[in-house]
C-alpha cells in the first residue's frame, strides 16, 4: 500500500468541511477503480450496531490508520465505538471495504459511510440487508421518545426473561391473550381473502401493579414480531403531532410488527387525538400492524378511543387479586424459594387474609422485605414470621381506599 492511499482519510478530511463529503467520495471512488462504490446517508446504518447483532464482521485494516474509540457502559463493562478509518466488512462470503469517516460542520457533527466491492451484486443485497438490520429490530426493541428512535436492548431482554409462570392471571385470561397474538399472526391470507384490514388492538386496563406490563412484554415475546415501544410523544423540536405519525410511519414500514403504548392515557394528550385516531383507524395502510396499550385510569381516556370498536378490538381488565388469587401467588414465590426462606401454610394464609385490596406488586414487595430482614436475622425468625411484621410495616405505608385502589405514601419499586 502506498503512502498515499495511507494518507487519503486524512487529505480528504483536510478540506473545509462543507467539501469533506464530496472529497472523501472523489477519492474513494478513485480508489476503488472497477469496483462499485455505495454511499449511505448520514447515519442510516452503523458498524457497531452490526458488529453487535452479529451481522457481518468487521476487521480495522492495519495498515491504514483507525480510530476505535473506548466508551463506558456500566460498571465493569467498557464498549467500542468505530469513529473512523477502514474496515473489511466479511459477510456471506463476500468481502466489501467500509470507509467511516466523523466530522464537525459549524454546529453540526457529520458522517460519512462509504462501501466499496468488487461484486456489485453482492453489495446491493448487503446494503438492503444492512439497511433491514437497522431499522427493523431483531435482538432489541426500537424504543421512541424525545423525537427519536433507539434501539433499547433492555427492553428485548426484560421480554425474553418473562414467562407465563410468572404471572397469576383470572380464569383463562392468559390463554385468551395468547391466542390473540397467535390467531393474529396466522390469519394474514384470511384477512386478505375478505378484505378484512390486517391489524389488531389489545387495551389492558386496571390498577397498577397487577401485571399490565408483564403481560406486554410476555406478548412481546410470544410475537416474535419487531416491536416499537413508544415511551413518549413529546417533542423538543418538533410538534407531538409530528411524532405520532413518525410513530406509525416507521410501524408501517417494518410490518408486521408490534406497537406498544404503555399508559395510554397520559401518552395521548387531548391536543393530539385527532391525529392519533387517524393514524389507528389506518387512513393509511396499517397492515400488519398489533397494537398493544395500557392504561391504569380508562375513564381518563377519551370515548373515542375508549368506546370506538376497531380501535382496541379487544379490551381486557387486571383487576386487584381475589383472595386465591393472591394465595397462587405466595405459592409460587415459595416455589421459587429454598426451604428455608419459604413462608410457611399458616402464614400464607395469614397473609392472604389480610391483604385485601391490595396488589400484586404489594404482595412482591413483601415478600421481598421479608427476604432482605431474613438476611440479616438468619435463623433467628421464621419467613412466616418476618413475612407477616413486614406486612405491619407495610400497610402503615399503604392507605386502601374504598374503591379498591391503593395509593401509597412511599411507593416501593413496581410493574405498572
């Protein structure tokens, strides 16, 4: 390799940096010389984020000067991020050369992504795959708020822990949510044989605590659909309205897919309705499209959204835990736990009397307050014991009220 082709990321960045795009593409493409040279737009698809799902592998050349750069996570663990130089890209077979260059116009941070290879062909399918890989979400939920995109790993992973066995829901509830996803995704050619539009609303209701959110993220994982979790409308710089179609935009495009609105009644403002009733009804095509929303307070909702079918064809209530429901719960908790830390029958039933009107995350909470007194009394009290002084503690904390509701005065950690 000559000096000269060493040098070339740094001659083309040497320009103003209003040219640095155009010079950079002059002498890629010269470089190149019979193979085909592909540019991607500013920041539609990133190296790193195909390392990390595994894609394609990326190797920095060595002989032309690369800057990898080290940035922390959490604690313990360190990431890298390709900020610019030359990579060989190996993916199915094909070779292809990326050059990644970073820099800073006025006000402005700017990026360049050019791929160079000898099979043209090869290279327009890497690009379309590269450019899927990106936007439509496999190993992470694409995450909205503050006006953009992201993939949230977190969230994919919290999905895929969850389980069935995990929850304690009324009557057949589970199967019944269940057999929504799955009667969903295997009913396309149906809905297309009627002319019926393919897409689909679930409205989980009831108060916090009591599993709404588990309950989405196990339907997240029964899917196995790219999900878009919408975790604010609001904008900085851009208009709500704005957002919300850039929401459904992008769910259009990556169908079927599955859009999660998780409380709902705080997440559409009234100013926003209209816009957020015409993009659900599908003025547009929706097809494809699963619609899963929460909310704690339904009567806050409009009617409109509340009321209209279509919108949430099927709406399902997680009322606070019956009696035995809430002793299925304890139950499987000492399922999960050695014999020594398990609450004893007398007790659970103790327990279970005297927690009326109160949650699932309650129940959690003192189960949890019991273990962590446990820890430092080892041998000393009972589970049972330590489990029911908690429970004094804890409704000292929590006022019930007459509606069924429980409202705290200090909250502890919970699922919505």
């Amino acid at each position: 390799m000559v000096e000269r082709d060493c040098l070339f990321l740094e001659a083309a960045l040497s320009v103003p940096p209003s040219a640095v795009r155009y010079r950079l593409g002059r002498i890629v493409t010269e470089r190149a010389g019979t193979s085909k040279v592909v540019q991607i737009e500013d920041g539609e698809v990133s190296l790193d984020h195909l390392v990390a799902e595994a894609f394609c592998v990326v190797e920095p050349r060595p002989d032309i000067h690369t800057e990898i750069v080290r940035k922390w996570k959490s604690r313990g663990e360190v990431g890298t991020k390709l900020a610019l130089g030359v990579f060989t890209l190996r993916w199915e077979g094909s070779t292809f050369e990326a050059v990644v260059a970073r820099w800073v116009e006025g006000f402005d941070h700017r990026q360049a992504l050019f791929l160079t290879g000898a099979d043209g062909a090869a290279l327009d399918r890497f690009v379309v795959a590269a450019l899927d890989t990106t936007y439509v979400p496999r190993r992470s939920v694409l995450a909205f708020s503050h006006s953009c995109f992201q993939q949230d790993r977190a969230l994919y992973a919290a999905a895929q822990e969850a389980s069935w066995e995990d929850i304690v829901l009324p009557g057949d509830l589970g199967s019944r949510l269940r057999e929504e996803v799955t009667s969903f995704l295997g009913a396309r050619e149906l809905y297309a044989k009627y002319a019926v539009p393919y897409k689909r609303g679930i409205l989980l209701t009831g108060p916090p605590g009591n599993g709404k959110t588990h309950c989405v993220r196990l339907l997240v994982k029964e899917a196995a659909l790219p999900t878009i979790y919408v975790k604010s409308f609001a904008a900085r710089y851009e208009d709500e309205d704005a957002n919300i179609s850039r929401v459904f935009e992008r769910a259009r495009a990556i169908a079927p897919c599955l859009l999660v609105l998780e409380d709902l009644d705080s997440l559409v403002r009234p100013h926003c309705l209209s816009v957020f009733l015409n993009e659900l009804d599908g003025l547009r095509s929706d097809t494809g499209i699963l619609s899963v929303a929460t909310t704690n307070h339904p009567e806050r909702l409009d009617p409109a959204l509340r009321e209209r079918p279509s919108r949430f064809d099927r709406k399902y209530h997680l009322d606070l835990p019956a009696l035995e429901e809430r002793r299925r719960y304890l139950e499987h908790w000492n399922q999960k736990l050695e014999r020594d830390l398990r609450i004893d029958g007398a007790a659970v039933t103790n327990i279970v009397e005297r927690t009326e009107g109160m949650s699932f995350a309650f129940l959690k909470e003192l189960v949890v307050s019991a273990l962590s007194r446990w820890m430092t009394r080892p041998k000393h009290d009972s589970m049972g014991a330590l489990a029911l002084a908690e429970l004094d503690g804890l409704r000292s904390t929590w006022t019930k009220v007459e509606d069924g509701e429980v409202s705290r005065k200090s909250e502890p950690p919970s699922e919505r």
